[in-house]
C-alpha cells in the first residue's frame, strides 16, 4: 500500500516524463501498485485487429497509468 496524497476529481500536474508540466484530473487510482489515471495526460495506443470479415481494424487510444511520485496536487 502507498500512501498517495490526492483523491478522485482533484486537479493534478507532472513532474517529470514526456507529459512535463501538463494538468488534468484524476480519473482511477491504484493504491496497491501506487499507480493513477489522470484524464489527458500519458496516452498509449493500442492496435486492435478485426475479430470478423465485416469488422475493421483499430488504433484505440487511452490514458495509461502513472506512478505518485511523478504528479503534483495543484
């Protein structure tokens, strides 16, 4: 357990990584792995193939976890 020094909704921005100095809210925390989703901030992309003939394939893009240490309540 990590003892993390922000809630759910509060407004938050990074220290450190390719998202320096960027805000956004706290969407999920993770207290176990220290871990958190801040809406707008450290997206990954992930390559989705057709299951089926009629389907198309897809890039899906979301926000990916971050550690406490690298965000800043504001």
């Amino acid at each position: 357990m990590h003892k993390i020094h922000f809630k759910i909704n509060d407004k938050v921005f990074t220290l450190s990584g390719d998202y320096k100095v960027k805000t956004g809210q706290v969407m999920k925390i993770d207290k176990k792995s220290g871990k958190s989703v801040v809406k707008g901030v450290n997206f990954e992309f992930k390559h989705v193939k057709p299951n089926t003939e009629n389907e198309i394939g897809e890039i899906k893009q979301f926000e990916a976890l971050i550690h406490h240490s690298n965000l800043k309540l504001t």
